[in-house]
C-alpha cells in the first residue's frame, strides 16, 4: 500500500478555558492507504502542529512532515519506523514534527491492524492484552474538602487509584498542600492508590519538592509527578534519592518525552521509578513500546500518560498492553463532551479494570459527526496558495460510510 | 515600557534547495515598546513558528506565545527573564514555543540594549568583548577534490579554522569518509584548524563514530561535531570516552538545544567537549549565556551555532562575548544572498579575528528593504477570523524612518 493522504481535523470545546484540561481540544488524523483508512491523535497544540505537516522546506534538514510520508509504501510495521526515521532525519530542525508525526504514527498502526484484522497490540508482537488498573485523572478541588468529595465520587464510581494535580498544588505553603494531600486520602479511602501530579510547579527547586515528601509519605502516596519542568533530569534525579531515604514514594515523570532517547534519558539519568509516556507526543505507538521495553528492563514501570480521548487512550495502552508487571494506567475521568463525543466505541472499566478489547487496530472507531460539530475551520496561505483547508466535514462523512 | 507589538517577517531566496544550508530563509522578529524598536532572528521553520505565536489556547498548559508576551513589561534583563519563564509555564506542552520565544527574546535584548545604548555583552554583565578566531561553516566538496579546493579558498580569505560537514559524510565509507578528511586537510593546510561536522548521520552507533576517529586523529581534527541525534546522550558520552582514549579529538554538539537544560545535560551527561548553542532555539540570549557561564564551570568550551545572517551571528556572539578562553566562533562562509542583504551591518573579519562591536543592543541593523525584496506573504485563519497576516512590507519601511 501507498500512503496516499493525511488529513488533520481540528476539533476544540465552544470556550477553552485555562483549566489545565487536555480534553477541550483534539487534532485527530486520518490517514488513507490503498482505500483502507486509519485514525489517529496527536496531543499537541493542532493548529501548530498542522502548520509543520504543511510548512514550506527551509533547507534540507527543516522540511515539512509531509514530505516524508505522503507517497511512502507502507505494508508493516518495519515501515511506519522507517517513515520515522525519515521524519526524524528530513525534519531535524523542526521542534514540532514529533507532534505532528505522532498521530500520523497512531494512524498507521491503527491502518495496519484493521488490514491484517488484528489488534496493534498483537502486531506489536504481546501474545495477549493483560487487564490494566486505570487510575482517575483528577484536578485539586479548589478547597481541600472539594478535593475530598472528588475523591469519594470517584472511588464511588469504581476507581481503585485516584490521581489529583495542578490548581494551585506546589504553589502555596508545604502546609497547604499537606491539607489537601490529607483530603485526598481521606476521600478516596485508605486501600485506593494515591498518585500526585505537581505539574512542574517547582521549575528545578530540589528544596520545595523535598519539603512535600513527608506529608507525601504520610498518605502513602504511591508517586509525586512531574515535580520539575520536563528536562530538569538532574533534579529529577536529586528528588529520586531523596525519596528513596524517606520511604515509599517514588518520583513519576516523561510525558513532555518527544523521542525515544529523551524517555531513556529520563530513566538512565533522571532515575524515574515511572515512566509516563504520552503516545500522542514521543513520535507515536512504536517509539512507546521501545519505551516500555526499556522501562522495564531498567527495573521501572511503565504508565500511559492521557489526558483527552478514547482513541489516544487506546493509542496509548497497545505499548505496554502485554506487560503484565506495568498495572497502572491513566484514564481520563473528567473529559469535556467533545472527548466523548468524538468516538463511538469507549473503553470500559469492569469491577476496576480495563483491558484493551480483541479488535482490527485501535479498536475504537471515531464518531465522523463530532467532527462537524465541534469543527475548527482553518486555513494557512503562503503567496495566495492554500497549503491547508480544514477538511470539508460533509464529504468525510460520506467517505466514510 | 511595555511590550506593544511583536511583527514576524518570513523571508526566503526564490527557491529554497534542499541543501542543509540554513541561510535560505529567515523569520525576523520585530518587537515594539513604547516607540523602541528591537529586532532578532528565530533559527526555525518559520510558518510554524508563526503558528506557535498566534494558535488557539488549547488549555492552561498549552497558550500560545503571544499570551505571555503582549503587553509584558519590559524594563530590565529580569523582565526578559521573566517573561521566558511564563512562556516555559504557560506553553509547556506547545513543542514549538522555544523556538518562537528565540527571536522575540534576542528582540528584547535588542531594544533593551538600544533604550540604555549598551551593547546586549554588557548588559550580561561582560566588561568586554573579546576577539573570537571565526571559523569558516561549509558543505563537504562532492568530491575530495572539491573539498581541498574549498579549504585553498576558504584558508586564502583569511580563516584560520574551517568546518566542514554535510554533504553525504558518513553515509559511505569510513574509506570515503578519510579521503573527505584528508583533501580537507591538505587543502587548508597545516596550521589551520579543522573541525567536522557529521550531521547526526550516524543516528545512535557509536561504532559507526568510532570507525571514523582515527582518521579524525589523524588530519588533527578538533572536533567532530553531531555524530548523532542531538537527544542520543548516552552515545555522545560513549564516542567522548572512545575519543579520549584515541587522542585528542573532542565531541562537539549542542545546536538543537531548545532549552538551558537540555545543554546542561548535554555537558553533565553527554560530555561534550564542546557546547554548540545556537541562541535563535535555546530561548534566545538568556539561556544561551547561563550555559556559557555553565560550560566554562564544566571545563567545556562554548561555541556559538549560527549558520544565517549577522543579525543571528551578533546574537550568537553576546552569551560568550566576555570569556577570553571561548574563543572559536562559527561564522556563516557560504551564506545565500538572502543572508547577506538581510542586514546593513557585517561583522568584519580583521587579521583573521572577530570582534563584537561596542554599540547598542545587537549592533546590527536590519535592512528593511530586504524584508520587502525576499518577503513569503502568510495568512493564517481559524474560523474565518485572520489571526496573522504578514505586515505589510511599505508600512513597515515608512515605520523605522
């Protein structure tokens, strides 16, 4: 087969708001080979992301991302690293193609696996997908006892591992954030799991991740993540030893992760006990399961990092899916409707689990109508010529059915 | 002051090759403040670039970069430092920031320095700016003999150091390779040094790199530059142990470098012998300089990256201006007219040597004209509404009269 279109699809929320919410938007991709179609995401700014698929050539190590995939043969999965390689080699100096070609790579899996009839987690060679413990994905309360009832809503709903983060976490005094650790146990009960997400709050500041440890300890929280801005390996190292005298709590972190190498850099270097790869971000599923590979050789595990819908939930489960020691999983309880309307299939959890289905692909099938409702019309002229105009949502409708 | 306007003016030749030769277009950045006037230069694709700068929010963690910058004070180097710190924070998870930030950063130290009329070296704290020994930037001949004849050239305007990389380097033979490296030698002569640029060709094999160390040894190579992809730290720190242990050529690297912590690492974990930061990626002439302060601690040499016009080479130069020990500097030798019109001023080459000027903010002006004679009009549109369209050349020109 031959690559023979991309075709990106700009969806967002009527208001975006600066909650630090990753479901109010999507850039969904399609890719069409030969009359078969794959779908995939990218977790990334879409109207950026758009511009380095389409970008005229600055020089031959700047060049669009489409010049290294339209047209490409692609018949196995030796292929789609192949058309990495390219990207990787053809757009060296364009920091957004890792972005961009992420859900292009997500596509081609999902293409792949629905011409051979066969999950992508089975092309990815895992004899079998092993049930997951998704944990919930959840933002601070804006008070501690609003942090609490969140807590026992979704331990209500059947979640057996809450994650809370960001509002305003890390940016007061220890003691406050002492009191909304405590909340959170207390909400979600004493046999849930307890993971904490800082979202980089303390820059490179070693010292103000290290004054939260105990109180961190003293709810048993299972990691603290991203407590440094993406690349503070250093720090990320520093806070990894200081955990590791105090107790249990280890250091979480690598969704920013845009290639393979930074993900390995952030276990050889930083010492992360887990390792937090965004599909939609590290240049897609097959860098992931490199990825994965490496954590758990490297003694530490595995976690998806997912913040928007179905279809990236299940781009990026296939990794690890046969990876039966890497348990956790996030799982975005709280999405805006865009990120369920926009696929038709949602993954399910029963009694506490979720495991990825027997199904061609992804196995997820996108919803063609969210993608007129929540369409984002947009166009980019470079000298009067039309390097993108959003797809006409009618006739991707009627090429789909 | 006030930070009112940021202008973006993308420029390129009439045809842009696929040469790995940067200076084939430009994105030139205009900064207004209260009537000042600052100017610089991102070292980018440029349309995504623009993009990063006007897109939609997609959520708190991901805003464009105009967010964090219209309407800033500006007043002091610490408000340029501040304002890099709300773009890292409030455009996290937008890849292409750094590089959109670059040039309104260098912009910024442009107007600061024209407002105090200081040079930006002094406003880093430098007494002065000491001479640097540029090195002459060039593409591999096609044949060896083409290469020696290019170093006769080069060597007979006055270089006393020549770069060579590009230009199919370690795609054949090591065979091939030490033919290249030998009519280099032979055509630059004796007392020239002779520096390697390998492009990142051999992805993340060592054993390819080392295959070519003893030839590098052999025609006394400073440094060989990239052997890998700029994110492959653990196989830059296995060629500079293999390197050490050869001789006395060093691993050089650093150019893709989009933030003060990935050169850290670079040093800290990579070992480079030599730091290459290019100031139009790094986040512009703040972090460039931090890293510089930072390389000299390691024991490593600073050297710019600069491959376009002598407004980005002034840019390059400021971080390391005042430390006498860093004294090789990339210098543009085979620069596209674009690059050379681009500006009024050239840094002069005298008696072999570079010396920064002591005139205010970047000490290059800009030629206006040029950005009407090489201009690529842009327009971008999300939901009918124009969120950039290309100044209008006349306007700009009338403006800065």
């Amino acid at each position: 087969m031959r690559i023979d279109s991309v075709d990106f699809f700009y969806v967002a929320m009527p208001e975006v708001t600066l909650d630090a919410d990753g479901s109010q938007d999507a850039l969904v991709v399609r890719v069409t080979a030969d009359g078969h179609v794959g779908w995939g995401e990218c977790e990334a700014s879409p109207l950026t992301s758009i511009a380095a698929f389409v970008t005229p050539r600055s020089h031959g190590a700047c060049l669009p991302v489409a010049d290294s995939v339209l047209g490409e043969r692609i018949d196995s999965p030796a292929d789609i690293d192949r058309i990495q390689a390219l990207v990787r080699r053809n757009s060296m100096d364009l920091l957004q193609a890792a972005h961009t070609f992420s859900g292009i790579e997500i596509a081609l899996w999902d293409l792949l696996g629905k011409v051979r009839e066969e999950p992508v987690w089975r092309l990815l060679g895992f004899d079998r997908a092993h049930a997951k413990t998704p944990y919930a994905s959840a933002l601070f309360g804006a008070t501690p006892q609003e942090t609490l009832e969140k807590g026992r809503e979704l331990t209500a709903r059947g979640f057996r591992a809450v994650k809370y983060g960001w509002a305003g976490f890390g940016e007061g005094t220890a003691a406050a954030d002492a009191d909304q650790l405590h909340a959170a146990r207390e909400g979600i009960g004493p046999d849930a799991l307890l993971l904490v997400d800082a979202g980089q709050v303390w820059g490179a500041d070693v010292e103000a991740a290290e004054a939260r440890l105990a109180a961190l300890q003293d709810v048993r929280a299972t990691w603290i993540e991203e407590p440094f801005e993406a690349d503070e390996y250093g720090a990320y190292a520093a806070l990894g030893a200081a955990a590791a005298r105090t107790g249990s709590v280890r250091v979480a972190g690598g969704e920013a992760a845009h290639s393979e190498a930074l993900a390995r850099t952030l276990l050889d270097y930083g010492h992360v006990g887990y390792l937090q790869v965004d599909t939609g971000r590290i240049g897609g599923i097959g860098p992931a399961h490199r990825a994965a590979l490496y954590a758990d050789r490297a003694g530490a595990t595995f976690v998806n990092h997912t913040f928007t819908t179905h279809l990236a939930l299940s781009a990026s489960l296939q990794p690890f899916a046969g990876l039966a020691d890497h348990r956790i999983c996030e799982f975005p309880a709280e999405p805006r409707q865009l990120a369920i309307d926009l696929t038709r299939d949602h993954l399910p959890i029963v009694d506490g689990e979720l495991t990825l289905p027997d199904a061609p692909g992804l196995g997820v099938e996108v919803d063609q109508e969210a993608l007129v409702t929540y369409r984002r019309d947009v166009e980019i002229l470079v000298d009067g010529e039309v390097l993108f105009a959003a797809p006409e949502p009618r006739a991707v409708t009627a090429a789909a059915r």
